[in-house]
C-alpha cells in the first residue's frame, strides 16, 4: 500500500477531512474534528501512524516488524506502521479503520448515532 492509496482510502471513510498540521511535514486525517491517521509528506521512509486499543497495540508490535510505538503520540495507543513493511494491505485498511471507529466510539452518542446508520 503507497501513501496515495492510504490518502484515497481515508478520505472514502464518512466524513473525513484531511489538514496539515503545525509542522506542515505530515497530512492529518480527522473523524468530527478528531484525528484518527497522521500520513507524512516525506515519501522516503512512508509509514503512518494509527489510533489504537492498547492490547491490540502490543500484540501489533509484537507480531510485525513493521509496526513500532509513535514517537509523537501517547505510546500507549498510537503505532507507526511503515507501508512498505511486513503487514499486507488489507491489514493496514483494517487498522486505518480500526483507527476511525476508536475515534468515532468516544463520541458523543448524538453524533455517533449518524455513523450507525451507515
């Protein structure tokens, strides 16, 4: 998976928006005003890093070699994983939608009620 795949599959998820940041290095994908991806600009070492269930963080990391704590984020439940590494395609658009339904279950139920229509 490149990062323009990455970049197509968020944006096809209900309501996204993407932004750049402070740092103007990294697109920012967001769910309600909420980040759930962070993608890089710089396309020499391509990897994103996803919102996730800290469990499930650790089994990851475990697992594959591709997938490593976020330096920028609560360690606990980001991971980076490099898109060029060891997990298949599939399993990254699992975790990228993992990443946005972790978002979207903290909600408030209001505004969650819109994503279980779907």
């Amino acid at each position: 998976m490149n990062i323009e795949d990455v970049r197509a599959y968020c944006l096809s998820l209900k309501n996204v928006t993407e932004c750049l940041p402070f740092d103007d290095m990294h697109l920012v994908f967001k769910v309600e005003d909420k980040m759930f991806l962070l993608l890089p600009l710089d396309t020499d070492s391509p990897q994103i890093a996803v919102k996730c269930e800290p469990d499930l963080a650790m089994d990851l990391r475990q697992r594959y070699n591709a997938v490593v704590a976020a330096w920028h984020f609560n360690k606990k439940y980001w991971n980076s994983i490099e898109l060029e590494g060891d997990m298949k395609d599939d399993e990254i658009r699992n975790m990228i939608l993992h990443s946005y339904s972790e978002v979207i279950a903290k909600l408030p139920k209001r505004i969650r009620n819109k994503y279980d229509e779907a």
